[in-house]
C-alpha cells in the first residue's frame, strides 16, 4: 500500500527549496543596487564627490558578502545548475532593484546657446517708465570723479 501511495504521488509540482540565507542575501543586494546605479552613473569619467566615492568603496566588500553567503547556501551535494535554479528568484530580485534605481531619464541635451527670440534667452521687455536716464550726465566716466 505505501508503494501504491509512492506511485500516485504527484512530483511535479516540487520545487526546489528557498536558500538559507535568503532574507540576508536580499538585504545586501538592497544596499548594492543604488551602488552599482552610482558606478553606472560614474563611468564616463566623470568625477565623484568624496561620500560617492566612500559609499562606492563598500561595494567590494557588499559582493563579497553575497558570495560567501551564497556558498553557505548551498546544499551537500548540490551542483552548480541546481543552485543556480535556486538563485534565479534572488538574480530577479536584484534585476529589479537595479532597474528602480537606475538613472533618471536622461534629459534633452542643451548646449547652453540660445536664440534671441528663445523662451530661455534673450532680454526681457522693460516695464514702461521703469528706465529714467540719470540727469548728470558722463555715463560710465562720472563715477571716475576728478
């Protein structure tokens, strides 16, 4: 009878169990995503301020981290595909983090030049009576004195 029960016993839907470490690994991949935007945002050689540069000086230590956690995650006799399988929700995971933080959308390029009739440059009209010409007279050269 407990061969019959064997037999009828669905297996299919079994699925590999979730890690050891999981909430762990999910922590430091929480602190390591706006890292790994910064290292992004930083690659064309531009500058970092000095609190980037620390915060990006953690991230070494943060992967290292999930590594050793994840290799104490693994079972006995578990293969490298058998873990990966059971890395899968934690890769998704991190992939979506990463995309939340993610550089904003990049903004219209703007060279800094303007026309004359442009909403940004140009002179704006004066309010009528608002420029009266001093009555002393020399411009520029009275203020020199004598």
């Amino acid at each position: 009878e407990n061969l019959a029960a064997l037999e009828e016993r669905d297996v299919s839907s079994w699925k590999p169990p979730k890690l050891e470490h999981d909430a762990a690994i999910r922590a430091l991949q929480t602190k390591l995503a706006p890292l790994s935007a910064l290292e992004k945002s930083a690659g064309g050689g531009k500058l970092l301020s000095v609190s980037d540069a620390a915060r990006l000086g953690e991230k070494p230590d943060l992967e290292e981290r999930i590594a050793k956690l994840v290799e104490a995650s693994r079972g006995w006799y578990e293969s490298d595909e058998e873990l990966a399988e059971r890395l899968k929700p934690l890769q998704d995971h991190f992939a979506k983090l990463k995309a939340k933080h993610s550089a904003p959308a990049p903004r219209k390029a703007d060279s800094g030049w303007s026309t004359a009739g442009g909403s940004r440059g140009g002179r704006k009209p004066a309010a009528r009576g608002a420029f009266k010409p001093s009555r002393g007279g020399g411009g520029g050269f009275a203020a020199l004195g004598d």
